[in-house]
C-alpha cells in the first residue's frame, strides 16, 4: 500500500426526512471524494432526527435490515466515487431485537460488514438503552483498499477498552460515528468542560495506541425549543500523538479531510512502543466490574 491515505469526518445537520438526509449524505460523499478522500465517515443515525430524546415504540419503525435499502445506496455512493464509506443505521435484526450500527463498504461498493455498538447509553435526552441491545459481534476492524479501518460508536468513545482492541486488531485509523451536543440550559456552565472530556478522551485513545482518530458529529438544534439538544459539531481527526490535524466548526455543515501518514504511525509506535511495554500477563482484573 502507499505510504499516505486521506479521511474524511462529515459534519452534517439533519433534517426530518430519511430522503433527504440520504441525498445529503451521498452529496457529502461525493465532494469528500473531490477533496481527495479516500475513507468518509458519516455521523451517527444520520438518516433521521436523533429519536432517543423519547422512548417512543412508535419510532422502531424506522429501524431497517443491514444490510438493507440504504446501506445498498452507501455501496452505491462508495462505487460511483471510488471511496470507502463508513455509515450509520438503526438496524432491525428481528422483532424487538435492534442495534445501533455501522456499516463498512469498500471503495468498489462492497460490503463489508458492521459493527454494532458496545456501550449504550441511558442519560437525559440519550435514552438509547430503551431502542439498542448492546452490541454481540465484537470489535472489528475492516481490511478496506486503503486502509485498515476501525469502527466504534458515540459512547464507545469513553471506553478506552474499546480503543486497545480495536487497534489491536490492526486499525490504523479509528472512526467515531457521533450524535453529542449540550442540553442547552446547562451549557454556559458545563458545555466547555463537557466538550473538552470528549475530545480529550478521544485524543488519549489516539496517543495510547498510536492511531489515527476521526470523529463525525452532527450539529444543529434538535428536539423541543425550549429545551432539545444542540449538538456541538466540532468534528475532527487527532493524528497519533494526540495532536488536533483538522477540526471543524460549533455550527456548520463541513466535511473535514485529513491526509494520514502510515510512516508517522509506524516512527511513533517505534518512539513510544506502548504494545510491547503492555503487561498483559497482569491484566486480568479488567473483567471485573471493579477491583474489591
């Protein structure tokens, strides 16, 4: 493989209809690939509102089969542009069994599996615990034609478990599809420290395993006026030391594309060989759930 490939995060504001948000979604794709990417992900459930705001049965109707009808058109979109695509689907696996997935097809439009999220939350407005079954496939890590691409979700960004084993893998980039914002009335006292945890967390990932990182949020306000989520925006891709390469905006659709460099990964984990210092023989404890 060549030394370099070229990511891109897309940064979008979602609109209340599956088509449309589809139609934006490949034109992102397509002008991602114009810019010269060669991997575009896409923010999480970008085919819809972010329903988890209320536990409404009425809204697994729109969860779909993966594959299904639109993750055929993400294949279509990956083959018409020559690029690898990472998308986000409310997958309906059978009655009452759903999961929050991603989906990876390769640049001549094949598909290559999902990742269905480890880590579901349950806080006000994120009530994804009442619509997702944690994810059963494990981690993965996909063999694509320009990279080896790592897939988790949202939450997942917290874990730094999730992380290791999917670098472990052989990920040389790590992707975040991502639905986060501020509850609006709380953001003048927490939203800076909110939004600097998550992408701290992230970057640290980026640092502890020597990887590249990308992750794609939505923004926008969504939800009830006088209250909703506004989601902060502020994609981005951290390199393998941690460092922010390109970030964008609080509050506009951009598409952030970053070259990466197999020859920095390599130089880094030489530099800084976290994997061969790991003492995996005194690791057992991280299967409990705490150390009492």
């Amino acid at each position: 493989m060549p030394d370099t490939f070229t990511i891109a995060v897309v940064q979008m504001k979602v609109a209340a209809d599956a088509a449309t948000n589809m139609r934006k979604a490949e034109a992102a794709i397509a002008d991602a690939a114009k810019a010269g990417a060669q991997i575009v992900c896409l923010p999480e459930l970008f085919l819809g509102p972010y329903f988890c705001q209320v536990e409404d049965a009425s809204l697994f109707d729109a969860a779909e089969a993966v594959p299904g009808p639109h993750t055929e058109r993400l294949g279509v979109a990956a083959k018409k542009n020559g690029v690898v695509v990472v998308g986000s689907i409310f997958e309906r696996h059978m009655a009452g069994l759903y999961f929050n997935t991603a989906t990876v097809h390769d640049a001549d439009g094949s598909y290559l599996g999902k990742y269905r999220k480890t880590h579901i939350p349950d806080d006000p407005l994120y009530y994804e615990k009442y619509y997702f079954t944690p994810g059963d496939l494990g981690f993965k890590c996909f063999a694509t034609k320009y990279a080896q691409v790592g897939t988790l979700v949202c939450w997942d960004q917290w874990y730094p478990e999730a992380a290791r084993l999917t670098a472990l893998l052989g990920a040389e980039v790590l992707f975040y599809p991502t639905a986060i914002g501020w509850h609006p009335k709380e953001k003048a006292q927490y939203g800076e420290a909110q939004h600097g945890a998550w992408e701290t967390s992230m970057r640290g990932h980026a640092v502890a395993n020597g990887i590249y990182v990308g992750a794609a949020n939505r923004t926008g306000h969504e939800g009830a006026k006088d209250g909703g989520l506004q989601f902060w925006g502020q994609s981005f891709v951290s390199g393998p030391q941690g460092q922010i390469l390109k970030r964008a905006s609080t509050d506009k659709e951009e598409i952030v594309t970053q070259s990466c460099d197999r020859k920095v990964l390599e130089d880094v984990r030489r530099n800084w060989p976290f994997f061969r210092d790991r003492r995996i023989d005194i690791y057992g404890g991280i299967t409990s759930r705490s150390g009492t």
